[in-house]
C-alpha cells in the first residue's frame, strides 16, 4: 500500500525545502523538530550537518554526520558533506589541506561515488583530491563503478544541489547543474 509520511518525515522535508529556499533558521527549526520526534531519521541529521557546516559549527557538523551515518550508511550524502567540512574547515583557517585529511577526503568521496556514482559533485572534489594526492586519473581509477551513462530520467537531487549550494555559499539552484538525462 501506499506509505504515509510520518509527522518526523513531514517536518524534514519542510525543513529541507527551507534549506532550499535559503530560509535558514526556519530550516533549522524544521529538521530540529524531525530529529525530536524521530532520532533515527538519517536524513535529517545529514541536512542538520549542511547548516552546521555553514555556520562554522565543525564539532556539532561531525556529530549530525556521523549520527546520520550510525543510523544510514547507504547515503552518500554524508560521506560527502564530511569532505566539504574537512575543506571547509581547512580553508577557513587558512592553512592547507594536510596529505592526511586529503586521505580522509579520498575516502569519503570513494564512498559517495559507490553509493552515488552520479552525485557529480563527489566526482568533481574526487577528482581535485586525486590530483592534489598525486594520483592518476579517476576515470582510469578501479575503485570507482561509474555509469558511462545516467538512467533515463535520472536527476540529481535537489536537496543534495542545495546543500552543497549552501556549502559554497552560492545562490541557491544559480548556475546549479542538475539536469535531466538527454
């Protein structure tokens, strides 16, 4: 039958909406709720990282990621938002990426792109922490199974667009490249 969305799960999504719309503290205050009525909801610690991320609040981002990860570890989202954290981080202290946290990078892009081989922007920061590792070049890389071609209808998804939207500070969905599959 069909699936009813729980009062937590209703709250996540309007938070995630919020989060889209770049309406942060109404966003906040959605996913807090889902998390009260729900604890095990994954997804909403994941969304709660993104703007813990955004706010500088490192420490409270690796809680919400590995919450969500304890609780999902088949979402390559927070895999990802860990190396933007790991980059953010480092870029707002100013010193550069040690070869250490560009290996704790290249593993949690490895596992976004096994779980998400489209999620484009995994591929991308992959990619920029190979080089920066030395390393060759992805696509010859063996520990990635990435589709020459998306499914017909494939979109990436917009909460992920957004959140890493969000990360950069970007206008929300400007100059995004989610895209139907031609």
């Amino acid at each position: 039958g069909e699936h009813q969305l729980s009062e937590a799960e209703i709250r996540f999504h309007l938070g995630d909406l919020m989060l889209h719309r770049g309406r942060v503290q109404e966003a906040e205050a959605f996913l807090l709720d889902a998390v009260r009525l729900n604890p095990d909801l994954a997804a909403a610690h994941a969304s709660l990282s993104v703007i813990r991320i955004q706010e500088g609040q490192y420490e409270e981002a690796k809680e919400s990621i590995n919450r969500a990860l304890a609780l999902d570890t088949e979402n390559p989202l927070p895999y990802l938002f860990y190396a933007w954290l790991i980059r953010r981080e480092a870029r707002q202290s100013g010193v550069a990426l040690t070869r250490e946290q560009l290996g704790s990078m290249q593993i949690s892009l490895l596992r976004a792109a096994r779980l998400g081989p489209n999620l484009d922007d995994a591929m991308e920061m992959l990619e920029e922490v190979n080089e920066s590792l030395g390393e060759p070049d992805m696509n010859q890389d063996p520990r990635i199974l990435r589709p020459a071609k998306r499914p017909p209808g494939f979109r990436i998804s917009a909460i992920a667009r957004s959140g890493l939207n969000f990360l950069d500070g970007e206008d929300f969905f400007g100059g995004s490249r989610i895209k139907d599959s031609e």
